[in-house]
C-alpha cells in the first residue's frame, strides 16, 4: 500500500429538513451502515505531497495533541450510497472552494473549526478505497491534511455521532465525499443549509441554529 501521512479531524452539525432519504436517526433538524468500493487511480497533483519510500523521508510528527486519521473505509450507507469515513465511522466531506489538481485547502482558521481537516502523519489504513486515490497535502499550519481523489477531506463538527450526514451541502459548497473523490449528490437536504457556528464563536457549543459566514 503506499505509504501516507495521517490526519486530525472535528466535526459539527446543521439543521435542516431532509427529504425522504433522511437517515434513521435524524430528528428533523439534524441525521448513518455499509461495503468496500473499487476506484479508479488518481492522477497526482503539483502540490500534492509525494508518497513515503525508502528514499523519501517521512514527514516531521504532528504535535502530540493532534487528532489523526488512521483509517479511510469506503462503504455503502443506507440512503447515501457511497461515503468514505475514518476509523470511527465519522463520515468525511469534501468544500468546493478547494481545488483538486493541484491539491489545496481553502478551509482555515474558522472553517477549519468546523471543518476539521482529516490529518494524518504517515500511512492510513485503506479499506474500500484505493490506494492511489489516496495522497496528502500540506496545509497553511504545516500538518498534513488526507485527500481523496486530489480532494482534501474533513470532518463536520455538526455530526454528533458516526454515520450521520448533516454537513451534506451545507453552504451549496459541502458534500459527503465518496471513494473516488467525486461528491455524492444522492441525498440532498431541501434548501441550502447553513453550518454551525465556529466553537470560538459560540462559547465551544455545537448548538445547531447555524452561522452566516462563506464556508
């Protein structure tokens, strides 16, 4: 498998009516499993980081505080059809604003709050993604954020437990990634909705009632 760095990942939570594909559990302003997926090969990217090798020095550790995922798991959910998650079953997203080919995050500071870019620091486990669909980018901070497909993913702060999808296009520009890196439009909430607020802005509380702000 070729060697990765891992990565740090939060999650937060948005309140919105789904449709009829609204997974068990949601409560009607919140929203869960699953089997491995083939994808194709990803082509790499200018700033994409370069795979770990005997000749290619790992990356210096994340500090010891940091959150890494260990784990991509492409699955099938009931309803959304094909997510990526981490090893706790978080499902991971994708931001439209970022960019693919050359891989970058566009999501920090705030976003970032969010958003917690999934990191890692050296070799993922992969199960039901491909491997070379499967690369690192170096993010503002330094640390090393996993992509899928080119594309950088997270987690959303507004998922309170593995298996739910409340970041699903939030913002018109969030979407459940899936095993090849391309977004899964299978479930869509009516409307767009809003992310929750930044915990910097709301004393750490993931309360749901959404924040006006571009990401």
């Amino acid at each position: 498998m070729a060697q990765m760095k891992r990565t740090v990942i939060v999650a937060g939570a948005m309140v919105v009516a789904l449709t009829a594909c609204a997974p068990a559990g949601y409560d009607g302003a919140n929203q869960s499993a699953a089997e491995p997926v083939a994808v194709a090969a990803a082509e790499p990217t200018a700033s994409a980081e370069p795979e770990a090798s005997a000749e290619t020095p790992a990356a210096e550790a994340p500090p010891a505080d940091v959150d890494l995922t260990e784990k991509l798991i492409g699955k099938k959910v009931a309803r959304m059809g094909q997510v990526v998650t981490d090893q706790d079953g978080w499902i991971l997203y994708r931001f439209d604003k970022d960019t693919a080919d050359p891989s970058s995050s566009n999501c920090v500071d705030k976003c970032a709050e969010v958003w917690p870019p999934a990191l890692t620091d050296g070799d993922p486990q992969l199960s039901g993604v491909s491997d070379d669909k499967v690369g690192t980018v170096t993010r503002q901070d330094g640390t090393r954020q996993l992509t899928v497909g080119g594309w950088p993913v997270y987690r959303y702060i507004g998922d309170t437990k593995p298996g739910q999808w409340k970041g699903q296009a939030v913002g018109g520009t969030w979407f459940v990634v899936q095993p090849d890196g391309k977004k899964n439009l299978s479930c869509l909430p009516k409307g767009t909705p809003k992310p929750v607020a930044p915990p910097s802005d709301s004393g750490g509380a993931s309360n749901g009632g959404g924040a006006d702000y571009s990401y």
